[in-house]
C-alpha cells in the first residue's frame, strides 16, 4: 500500500513541474566569507522546475488521492482513513477523524492540529518526556519563540535567521519542488509559514511534539493573509514515530532541532524510512568545535549533559555526516557559520 502511496505521490509532484524558474542563486550566500563551506557534493541540478502557486480547489484527483496516501499510522505505519475534506488544508484537519485500516485505532484531532503521536487518545497513561523536549510543551516558551527565543541563535551560534536561512536550503530542495514537504519540529511554524508562502509545494506538513508550539503555530498561520490554507495542514506527532507512509516524502527540513531530539539517531532514521528515493533531508544546528574541542573531557561531559537536559551536542560536523549515512542517507553537504551548520543528504534512488 505505502509503494502504491509513494508512487503516486511521486508521479503526481513530476506532473506539477513546470519550467518557470523560481530559486535565486545562492553564490551570494555561499561565496560571503563568513560562510566556510565543507560540501563534499553538493547536487548538480541541470533543470530548474517550479510550480505555480496552486490553491487545493485547482489540485486534480490524482493530486488529493496522493496527499491522502501520504498519513500512516505511527503504530502500524498503515494508511489512515480520512473522513475529512478531501483537500488537506488548515481548517479541515481539526474536524477530522483518521482510522487506520490496520490496528483500527482512531486518531482526532483539536481546533489547531491533528495528534498523531502513539498515545494519542490516552486518558490515564502518561510518559517521561525528556527536558529537551518538554521545555518546548511550555506555552510561555512557545509565545517568546518568534519574540526573542530564536534570535538569540544568531548572537551565539551564528545561525543566520530564518529568511536566510530558507534562502540557503532552496537549492537543496529544488527535487523536492512540486512535491510534499515536511517541516519537522516546526514550533511556532516560521519556516512552515515560509514553505506555504513559496507555494512551491503540494503539501506542507507543520510537524512538532509540542501541544502549545502548534497552537501558536496556527495563530500566527490565521494572522498572515498571504498564506494559503490549503495544502497546509498542522500534526503533533513524535520524530521517532512519524505518522507517514514509508518512501513517500519528497522532503524533510528540520532546523535547529537535531540537538533537541531525545535520539537524533532514531528521528533521523525514521526521516530515512518516509523519504522517497531521491527525497531530501535539510537540517540545521549547532555543533561546538573549534576551541572547544580542547576542553578536557568534553565527550563524556556532554554525555552528562545529554543525560540531565535529553538534548544532544555535537562535536563536529563528522558526526552529523556520519549520522546521516549510519541512517541510510547519501551525497551529505554542509554549509557552517561559527557554531550554526546546514546539512543535507538525501534517500538513494
Ligand atoms: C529549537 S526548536 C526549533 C524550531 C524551528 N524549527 C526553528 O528552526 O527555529 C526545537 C523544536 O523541537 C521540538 N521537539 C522536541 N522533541 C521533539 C520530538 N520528540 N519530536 C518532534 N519534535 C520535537 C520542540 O517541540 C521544538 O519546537
């Protein structure tokens, strides 16, 4: 069912491509000296291919057959029925009810997103939810995110900010123009607002685990007019359980949030597992190297440090590489800029 799902979907995004071209160069980025860049291949792209801004009443059958075969159930990773709009959009989620076709379990949903994490529909059991992880659950924190919380990455990690940041990662996603694309861990949703914005995909999944990131994610969705709705939808669910089917995402971006993940290595997986053959991973987050590296016992320190906070420092961009291939994705690149670096791989054809 899921190869059935993916061929679809892929057939569908290679129907939407047009010619028009869409992607500024990136020279301006990549050859300013504050960037030192360590690709080891980063893909030539001979065609550039871009859709036009299509609202979800333009999307063909075959279009809205392929974004629904895209949810699976995060227990049994089998396709979710969906009793809902047909069109995937902002407003019709929150009154949907998906059913998986397998182990039968209901998935609802509130007025902001779906919850498709496993305990979804859990009345007394409750987990452990690592610091990392729950620090973001906080509503306090989710309302300071876009108000101060993230511009503080720029002063000390050197990340750029979120536009240039999307401006960066564009070139990566070009095979994935026309097609579906993931934005994992999303918080409050500014890089899945600029994905929407772009109108260069058929489906932009706003994914996070926390509750109240959401929420605010979809308050700042309904305050900007220029986003479209459609072909937007808002998902809580868990990086290492994700609720799609196997090979059928044209794209996973995930910034800033590798080292927040209680297991980087099984929330990279599972992108590897959703990938389509050819889809792309583009992340960002930081890594203490430089200096750094010469204080004394910084390896098992931060084994310490991982344990208390469930967050994960990465040490050198070696390791993000080697992450990525241990998880079965190829051609890594990556961009850095004092602390911050970009990633990428992608699934094998
Ligand atoms: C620092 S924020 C990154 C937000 C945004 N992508 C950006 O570029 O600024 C990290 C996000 O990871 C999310 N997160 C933490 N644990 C997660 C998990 N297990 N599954 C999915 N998301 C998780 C948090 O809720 C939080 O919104």
């Amino acid at each position: 069912m899921a190869t059935i799902a993916a061929a679809a979907a892929n057939l569908s995004a290679a129907s939407r491509l047009n010619t028009r071209g869409f992607f500024k160069p990136l020279s301006s980025i990549f050859n300013s000296s504050r960037f030192r860049h360590s690709s080891t291949n980063i893909r030539a792209l001979s065609a550039i291919a871009t859709v036009g801004t299509k609202s979800g009443t333009d999307l063909n059958e075959n279009e809205i057959k392929a974004n629904s075969q895209l949810l699976a159930c995060p227990i049994c990773h089998d396709m979710l029925i969906w009793n809902g709009d047909p069109v995937f959009s902002v407003d019709a989620t929150p009154k949907s009810i998906l059913n998986c076709t397998t182990c039968k379990k209901a998935y609802t949903s509130n007025e902001t997103h779906l919850d498709l994490t496993l305990t979804s529909g859990s009345k007394k059991y409750s987990e452990y939810v690592p610091a990392s992880s729950e620090l973001f659950r906080s509503p306090v924190v989710s309302f300071l995110y876009e108000r101060g919380w993230r511009q503080a990455f720029s002063i000390w990690g050197g990340f750029p900010g979120p536009e240039k940041e999307f401006e960066m990662m564009k070139d990566y996603l070009k095979p994935a123009i026309g097609g579906s694309i993931i934005d994992a861990s999303c918080a409050s949703g500014l890089f899945s607002r600029l994905f929407a914005k772009s109108g260069q995909f058929s489906l932009v999944v706003a994914l996070d685990f926390s509750e109240s990131m959401l929420k605010q994610c979809y308050d700042f969705i309904k305050q900007e007019d220029n986003i479209s709705q459609e072909n937007l939808i808002l998902v809580r669910a868990d990086i290492a359980r994700l609720p799609f089917a196997s090979n059928s995402i044209d794209a996973v971006h995930a910034g800033a949030a590798l080292h927040c993940w209680p297991s980087p290595s099984a929330g990279v997986a599972e992108i590897s597992r959703i990938l389509r053959p050819g889809g792309v991973f583009v992340a960002t987050t930081y890594v203490v190297d430089g200096p750094y590296s010469f204080i004394p016992f910084l390896s098992p320190l931060r084994q310490n440090i991982g344990q208390i906070s469930g967050s994960h420092i990465f040490l050198s961009d070696r390791e993000l590489k080697d992450l990525c291939s241990t998880c079965g994705l190829v051609d890594y690149t990556c961009v850095r800029n004092r602390r911050f670096v970009m990633i990428s791989a992608r699934k094998p054809n």
